[in-house]
C-alpha cells in the first residue's frame, strides 16, 4: 500500500511540474484568455442534477466498484487484522468502505448546498494536454461558485476528512484513532488527482 501510495504521489507531483512548466508568456496568456471563455460558457447544475450526481456517487456501478477493489486490497494486506479474512472480512471492509463514503458524499452534498457550490467533476472544455491536464488537477482542490469562478473547495476536504475520522473513531478496532483517519484522508485526497485523470484523458462516469 505504501509503494502505491509513492506511487500516486509521484504521479501528481510530476502533473503539478507539468502544469507549472507549461508554456511561455504568450501561452499562460492564450491559458488565462480559454479560462475565461471556459467561465464564461460554466452552467451552475440543477438542483435535481446535484442530487443525482450525490446517488451516484453513494451508489453508482463505479463507486461500488471502487469501493469492492479497495476492500480487496484491505483483505489482501489484512487490514484491519482484527475483521479476518474469508467472505466475513471481506464483508466487513467492504461494507466500511461504503460506509466511509457515504458520510464523505453526505458532508460535501450538504456543504454544496449550504454554500451554493458545484463540487462535481467535468471534463475540460479546451483543447490541448497541458490545459486539460491543469483543468482536470485543479478540479480535486476546488469548487465552482454560481458565475463559474473556482474557489479552494471547502466541501470536498471536509467531506473527505470526516468520512476518513468518523469511520476510525466508531467502527474501527480500538486502536485506531483521529491520526489514521487523517492518514487515510490524505491518500484519499491524493487518489483523487489521479481518478480525475482517468475522467479526463480515458473515461468520464
């Protein structure tokens, strides 16, 4: 899990650099005009689209999916120890991991409604690599407002954080604790960087 986590670390810190490098003057201002434009043409969604965006993420094929990969990937490292293996520990993370998702969908949902943001994902409307890449990046740290302006997205960490905490602090054994959850967070925050690639550059869901 370690080597994965590297991994995925690796691979944002390389796009950041990728993105950061990317062009010169002329270029970052042609960047700077196609954001513009890319506001410009930003429609806030429906209250009906936001809710069904918040069903597919609680139980949509991909997220189960997801989640049925990462409890095998728990079972394969006997993590926690203390749930065993077999079906009955497989049941039990996989039945955690669904759990620890709902409370993060649950928190960003309310947090987008509360503050009138758009948290969800969308594929970048400008051409080229680099443009898309930034695009697909910024989307895991941030929020779109109504007038399409992104704001550094509240919601998201704060959903992602208390799914990660609440789950360690309740079902968990004993001797996990808020740290762990913290721990977990972070990879999760970090896993999102590279999901939003897939989105991006091989499939939208």
């Amino acid at each position: 899990m370690r080597f994965i986590c590297r991994g995925v670390v690796i691979l944002v810190l390389a796009g950041v650099a990728a993105v950061s490098g990317y062009g010169q003057d002329d270029t970052k201002s042609q960047d700077k005009t196609d954001q513009q434009a890319t506001t410009q043409t930003y429609v806030f969604p429906s209250e009906k689209e936001r809710l069904k965006r918040y069903i597919t993420n609680m139980i949509g094929p991909f997220r189960l999916l997801r989640t049925g990969a990462a409890a095998g990937i728990a079972q394969w490292h006997d993590a926690p120890e203390e749930w065993g293996q077999g079906m009955k520990g497989y049941g039990k993370r996989y039945a955690s991991g669904l759990g620890q998702n709902a409370i993060q969908q649950t928190v960003t949902y309310g947090l987008d409604e509360a503050m009138g943001l758009d948290t969800g994902f969308e594929k970048s409307k400008r051409e080229g690599f680099g443009p898309r890449l930034k695009d697909a990046l910024l989307q895991n740290l941030t929020s779109r407002k109504r007038n399409g302006d992104r704001v550094v997205s509240v919601p998201r960490f704060a959903g992602i954080y208390t799914g990660a905490i609440v789950a360690r602090e309740t079902w968990f054994p004993e001797r996990y604790s808020y740290k762990d959850g913290i721990r977990n967070g972070t990879t999760t925050l970090l896993t999102g960087f590279g999901i939003n690639l897939v989105r991006e550059f091989v499939i939208n869901w």
